[in-house]
C-alpha cells in the first residue's frame, strides 16, 4: 500500500440465503465475489472456484465402465459432478441429495454451476440420506460416485462415517453391476481408508490432484 493512501474496503462474502439443514443447524450459501460458497453449521463445505478434481471424479469413473452407463452420484454440492455427467453421452444419472435448500438453489443461484442439469430428462434427483436410501433401493448401477463429504475422515454428519467403513463399502458394492465402479472423492489421502479399499476390493486406483493450497485432492477408483 502507499503511504498515505486509505486500504481498499473489502467486500468479504454475502449471505444469499439460510435454512435450517435437515443434517442440523444452520445451512447457509454465501456469494464471495463471483463465486459462491456453501457452509454447514459454520463448517465450510464446498464453493465453485475449482472444478477440476470433482470433474475428474465422474470422467474417470465412466471411463472405467464405458458407454452406455447408469451413474449414481452421492450429493449434488455445487453440481459440477453432475455437469460432467450429463455431458457424456448415453449416461443416465441418478443423485441423492440430503438437503432440500441445495436441491432448490440449482434452480436458482446454482444453476450456472450445474449447467441446467437437473432438468436434463437423463436426470433424476432423490432427496433424501443416502445410507437409508441405499438400505431401500433395488437400483444397481455401473459407476458410483461419492462427493457427499470432504472425504472419509471429514464428513457432514457423525453418521456419514458409515458409509467409509466395511459396512458401509458393502453396501455400496452390493449396489454396482458386474464389473461396476466405486469412485470416492477427498480432500485429502486417508491411509486408514485405502486399508479398508483393499480389503473389500480387488482392482485399486489413486489418483492425486494438486490444488492451489493445502493437500491434493484424491480420487479413489474401486473395482471388484
């Protein structure tokens, strides 16, 4: 700054809305700028700066399973896990979203985020917990792709953690076809969690991704 001269003012994020999240407390989008960020009970979540390694999740998922495939996607976020989806052909998509208010905002605030997707007649959207709905669902499909947390070791709810453990992995196996693809999203490696890859599945793939500050995104591929 120059001597003399008064700091620029900062404009620091606004709050475009808050709801009460069905996961508890408050669920709050901000704008920063040009881009927009989501918080859950005062826990940063996700914003749209960066796209590349949600993208990478969804490309290299349906690259291990081909054309056509049927994909299910855990949380819809900011929706650029589902705008990779719906621009591959014959992909049809099924994505399970817990909060209501984030579902709702695609229609508004996030629609640029999602491309529209969430009207592409390929797309169906289920409000609901993922665990419970994976407990009722008969749906089987090709690629499974989780982007509901920041990763295994840092989830939205307590109960989330159930999804990263053996039970949870079964589950989720139990849902692919033969020869299908679970794809995990996180913020950051978790020894812990490959171990327990391994030992529920054969055909083990890590992809890193280098993000402007912090650890590298990881991209866990899964096949039995």
């Amino acid at each position: 700054m120059v001597a003399g001269m008064d700091p620029e003012p900062y404009d620091g994020p606004v709050v475009i809305d808050r709801t009460e999240g069905v996961a508890g407390g408050d669920l709050v989008l901000r704008r920063a700028g040009d881009d927009f960020e989501i918080i859950s009970n005062g826990v940063f979540l996700m914003d749209t700066r960066g796209s590349g390694s949600e993208r990478v999740l969804i490309r290299a998922a349906l690259d291990r399973v081909g054309r056509p495939a049927r994909l299910l996607i855990g949380g819809l976020g900011v929706g650029f896990s589902l705008a990779e989806a719906v621009g591959s052909p014959e992909v049809t998509v099924t994505v399970v979203e817990l909060e209501p208010a984030v579902i709702g905002w695609h229609a508004t605030h996030l629609r640029s985020c999602s491309g529209g997707a969430l009207e592409d007649p390929r797309v169906t959207v289920v409000c609901a917990d993922l665990l419970d709905w994976l407990g009722i669902t008969s749906g089987s499909y090709d690629a499974i792709c989780l982007d509901i947390d920041n990763g295994p070791d840092w989830t939205v709810t307590e109960r989330n953690a159930e999804l990263y453990g053996p039970a949870g992995l079964d589950l989720l196996a139990g849902r692919l076809t033969p020869g299908g693809t679970l794809a995990v999203w996180s913020a950051n490696a978790s020894a812990p969690f490959e171990d327990r890859l391994r030992a529920r599945f054969t055909d083990i793939e890590i992809r890193t991704l280098a993000v402007p500050r912090g650890e590298p995104d990881v991209v866990y591929l899964c096949g039995t």
